[in-house]
C-alpha cells in the first residue's frame, strides 16, 4: 500500500493513499457509500454551535494569550500578513484558515475551503 503519513509536531496526523486503495479499503471495511473524488465533503456546525468568524480572530488570539509574532509563525506567515488578516484587509486561503483554526482551536475554519 503507498500510503504518505503527514505529521505536525513528530505526530502522525494525516494519512494519503491512492484513491483505488481508499476504494478497496472501504469495500474491505463493508461500506458502500463513497463520495465522489471532486465532492467537497462539508461537515455543518450544530444549530446550538455558534463559530467565530475571521473577524474574531484577533480576540481570539488575545484571549488566549498568544502574541502575533508567535501565532504568525506557528502557521508559517508573517506578523504583517496576519495583521492583514485580522483587520479584514486580506483573506486566508484555506490551508492558513485550517492553520490558524489548529492553534486557536476553532474546529469550523477547518472545514471551509
């Protein structure tokens, strides 16, 4: 099986196979549904979850104590950049958006792409 293992901090966190490996995969496991490869899959936040949006995120990151230098280069930006993003003057593609969700905890901003 050629599968790649993606880690974030020595751990494993991903794991990327084929899709013709997925398929048997899941035919092994006894599922029948499989979603198309170009189907976005999105998971909807419960009625009762509200989720902050981007123009929360400098509370957020505030609240939790953490300083713009060092979120910044948590996610792999620069200060200036996520400043842009914290006033609104510049949105995040969706690998910084899953970044900054990973350390700010949000699990919504993760499942937009």
């Amino acid at each position: 099986m050629d599968i790649q293992i993606i880690t974030r901090e020595g751990e494993p966190e991903y794991a990327v196979l084929p899709w013709a490996q997925y398929q048997a995969l899941l035919k092994a496991a006894g599922i029948n549904e499989q979603p198309a490869p170009d189907t976005p899959v999105r998971h909807a936040a419960s009625p009762d979850q509200i989720l902050p949006g981007l123009d929360q995120l400098r509370s957020l990151r505030e609240g939790k104590g953490i300083a713009i230098e060092a979120l910044a280069r948590t996610v792999g930006i620069s200060p200036s950049y996520l400043a842009l993003i914290e006033s609104g003057e510049r949105q995040p593609d969706a690998a910084i958006r899953r970044s900054l969700a990973w350390e700010l905890t949000v699990p919504g901003w993760r499942d937009e792409s």
